[in-house]
C-alpha cells in the first residue's frame, strides 16, 4: 500500500493549493498506486486542474516509491521559477 501522502503533496505543489488541513487529511490515506493516482487525479479535476499523462506518470512514480515527492516539488519551483 502506499501512502496517499506523498502523492497528494506533490500534487498540491503543482495545483498551489496546499493546506496543513488537506495534508492532514491525505496522510491518513492508503491505497495501491494506481488508485492514489486515479483519486488525486480526480480530486485536480474538481478544482478546475487537469493533470497530463506525464504528470500522472510522476505521481505514479511517486506513490511507487521510485520518485521522492521533495525531488519532484523541487523539479516543479525550478520548472515554473520564482513567484513574482
């Protein structure tokens, strides 16, 4: 099983709408990856953010374990930059 909290952070980099409440929420989940995936897919969707293959992919990878969420945020600040 994996922890639904990792695949939930980073995505929540990506969207910029992460919450201590929603982490808090997401670290109590478990699941296999591909569920993990298909419900933080879903969970973008509702909040107006589709996610493309290849970021499924990462957070696939992510909830595998061959990806760490802190590398991929990292690689997510570099791709977008600095906020203005």
């Amino acid at each position: 099983m994996a922890s639904v909290d990792d695949v939930a952070a980073a995505l929540l980099a990506k969207t910029g709408t992460i919450t201590t409440r929603k982490l808090s929420y997401y670290s109590r989940q478990l699941s296999d990856p591909d569920t993990a995936v298909s419900h933080a897919a879903a969970n973008a969707a509702i909040e107006g953010q589709e996610l493309d293959d290849d970021w499924q992919e990462t957070l696939r990878r992510i909830a595998t374990g061959e990806a760490s969420v802190d590398d991929v945020i990292a690689a997510e600040i570099r791709r977008i930059g600095p906020s203005a």
